[in-house]
C-alpha cells in the first residue's frame, strides 16, 4: 500500500461477504475478501484492494453528500482499484460485489 500513499490509518473498513464454501455451492453468491477505504487529503476518494474473490466481482463506492456516488472499477482477485473524489465530501466507503 505504500506505494501508492496510503498507509494503514487510511483503512475504513475490512469486509469478508461469505465463506467460500457458500461461494462454490449458491451460483449468485459472491465471497470477497477485500478492503475498502478513502484518500486523499479530504478523505473524499475510494479505493479498493482484494486478495480471493470467489463468483464475482468487487468494487468501492464513494459514499458522497449532496453529489452523486462515484465507484471504482470492477475487480477481481488479487487486484487494486481507486476512482476520483466526491465533489464535496465522503460519508464512507462501501464495498459492493456481482455475481458472475
């Protein structure tokens, strides 16, 4: 994480969907272990980091007020993402999952 400025403080939250067995046996189940959080100097962007993503996909919402929500791109394991900043401020971060 350091690489990309963002140290452990920044961490909103820590989300794990399901365990993988309930992944592998409901097709519209989606197991994520992935961390959401903001940066920035507002702490108004999101950002998205997963290690094992079993049936789907996740991204990070940007929790806005008074602006729409912004997202980052759709992920897979072992994978990174991070998007803009809301225009005003960001409420949290949440991560949200697809199914394949």
């Amino acid at each position: 994480m350091a690489a990309v400025g963002i140290s452990a403080a920044a961490l909103t939250s820590v989300v794990a969907a399901v365990p993988a067995q309930a992944a592998q046996a409901r097709p519209d189940t989606v197991y994520a272990d992935c961390t959401v959080g903001d940066y920035g100097k507002n702490h108004d962007g999101v950002w998205i980091s997963c290690g094992d993503v079993v049936g789907g996909q996740a991204r990070g919402r940007a929790d806005c007020k008074a602006a729409p929500d912004i997202y980052t791109d759709w992920v897979g394991a072992w994978t990174y993402a991070q998007n803009g900043f809301c225009w005003f401020s960001m409420r949290g971060a949440v991560m949200e999952t697809r199914a394949h």
